[in-house]
C-alpha cells in the first residue's frame, strides 16, 4: 500500500522546464568555450565574508579534527574574492557557474540559495564587458539589444533630480513629495534615500521594452569597482535590467589593494554606527591583490532569473527544482 501523505514534496519547477534550464545551462558554457574563458569552481565555505552593509550572510561552525576549537565558515554570497586569487595567480578569462547564499529576502525574484555566473575578463572595461554580455543574453533570452543609460540620466528623467550634486536635504524634500516620508524624513544617509528611489521610481520604467543597461553608479555606491579617472562622482560600474528583473552587476574592477582595505574599513565603521556585527577583513584576497590584479572587468548575472525571463515565467521558484519551502 502506498503511503498516503499531503506534505508538498513534489518540485517547484515543472520537469519540462528544467529540461530547457539545462539547455540553457549548456549555451552558456559553450558561449565561453567559443570565446576560450576558462570555467572554474571555488568554494561555497570561506573563511572570511562580505562586509556590505546591505547583505546579511549564513554561517557555521566547522569542528576541525586539526584544532580544540571550532572555527567559523561563511556561505559564500558570490564566488568574487576567490575568482579575483585566482586572476591574480594568473588564470587568465575565466568563469564560473556557482550556487551563493544570501540571508535576505525570499520572493519572486529571490532564494535564499541560488545560482550565479560570474565572469572577469582580463584586458576589458566595463563599456567592452557590457558588449559581451548583451551578447549572451540576447542569445539566451532572444531579445533586443540593450539600451544604455547612465544612472545620472535615468534619475533626471524619472526622479528630476540629479543624483550626482543632489544635497541630503534634496533628496530627502523628493523622497517626501515622492510617497517615502516615512523613511526619507529622518534619513542621513544619501545612498539609502537614492536606492530607495530608484527601486521604487526608476526600476519599474525602464527596460521593460529591451534590457537596459545603467551605467556609472555614485562613487559611494562603488563596491569592488574603479572611480572614474575623469569623473570622481562615479564608479566604472554597471547593472542591467529586464522586465522589473535586476539581472546583472558588472564592474571594471578595483585592484589598488590600499583603497580596497581602505573600503572595508569604512564598510566596518558603517555596520558599526548600525549596530551590525564587525567583518573581519579578508586578508588573503588582498595579499592576492597585493601581488597584483590584472587590469579587468567582471559582472555576476543571476542564472534562475534568466531562465526565468527565457521561459517567460513570473517566479523564480518556476525554474528552479526545489525553492526554500521545500528543500
């Protein structure tokens, strides 16, 4: 007799539509093969974690047979600072294809467990690598080519205020006259207020037409990218946008070791000042940028939400075998 049970174990994604995630699977890694970037894999467990502010990670304790004392372990939230030791030992293009943990919103758009490909290419900037991925999302998606527009462009035209040269007070007056009182009122810090703003106002009216490319973040919003040589305001970052999906984060990356330690820091003095636990620093990725990163460009692209704009879903539990609620 079978047993008889009403508990959801079924999968989340149909079996038809995993078929197609594994032919997609398959286009991407021969996008690469074709274009000879080498796939690699590194850790899911580090050492040592992210210090944004903004992102809460897992962790656990690993009784190491080696030692009297636990130690603990990050789930890695991108596979970045391992990627970033090996450019440095000289691995040349590579890419990679990895599950990362973010301890943080579960949704439509989002698991706590999901898939990412990241890849740095050696030798390109950020303008080069945003070429390179409009072409593998055309190819895996079908769509247009992308638009681009810079942040300080999309902010004038949806926003009307100039996120460059806007005062806390400017931009606490339109967050108020927007809907945000609540929040912008008493808010002292200009890049919550901004990314508040352009998630609520901004994101939903572009690319719903054709992907769209924004590029040239506030400096303050920089993370692991250079500063424009010409242009101290913004960083040589980008990110693209589909349908209402963030897609893609890319960056013509950092590689002065005393301005990256020197961003961890200020990471720190800000989890400090929010009551959130200190971070210790990841000395190994930057002994590894001590010894020297190659000039590159590297984007991390969301592999569930491609498959999801691909197969015209609307969540992300659709393309993926089992989400959080039942793995």
């Amino acid at each position: 007799m079978k047993y008889a049970s009403k508990v959801a174990w079924q999968p989340t994604a149909d079996i038809q539509s995993l078929r197609q995630r594994a032919g997609i699977i398959a286009v991407i890694r021969q996008f690469f093969a074709q274009r000879n970037v080498l796939e690699v894999e590194t850790p899911s467990l580090s050492n040592a974690t992210v210090s944004d502010v903004h992102m809460r990670v897992f962790d656990t304790q690993f009784s190491d047979p080696m030692s009297p004392e636990q130690r603990t372990f990050y789930l890695q939230t991108s596979p970045e600072y391992a990627m970033k030791r090996l450019l440095c030992a000289g691995s040349g293009a590579i890419y990679q294809m990895a599950k990362a943990f973010r301890n943080e919103e579960a949704g439509k758009h989002h698991n706590p467990e999901f898939t990412m490909l990241e890849w740095y290419r050696p030798g390109f900037d950020h303008v080069k690598l945003m070429d390179e991925v409009d072409a593998l999302v055309k190819q895996v998606i079908g769509c247009q080519p992308a638009e681009r527009m810079s942040y300080q462009q999309a902010c004038l035209s949806h926003l009307s205020i100039d996120p460059l040269s806007a005062s806390l007070g400017e931009l606490q007056k339109r967050g108020c006259e927007l809907g945000y009182e609540h929040i912008c009122r008493d808010e002292q810090d200009k890049d919550t207020i901004l990314q508040l703003l352009f998630s609520h106002e901004v994101e939903p009216f572009i690319a719903n037409e054709r992907p769209c490319f924004i590029y040239e973040f506030p400096a303050s919003q920089a993370a692991l990218a250079k500063i424009k040589v010409n242009d101290a305001r913004v960083a040589e970052r980008f990110e693209l946008y589909y349908k209402g999906i963030e897609l893609a984060n890319g960056f013509h990356e950092l590689s002065n070791v005393a301005e990256q330690r020197q961003r961890f820091d200020a990471d720190n003095a800000q989890r400090r000042a929010s009551g959130l636990p200190h971070i210790t620093t990841d000395e190994l990725f930057l002994a590894a940028l001590d010894a020297g990163l190659p000039d590159c460009a590297g984007v991390a692209v969301g592999i569930d939400r491609l498959v999801m704009l691909a197969l015209n879903k609307i969540e992300i539990r659709e393309v993926i075998a089992f989400n959080y609620h039942n793995a």
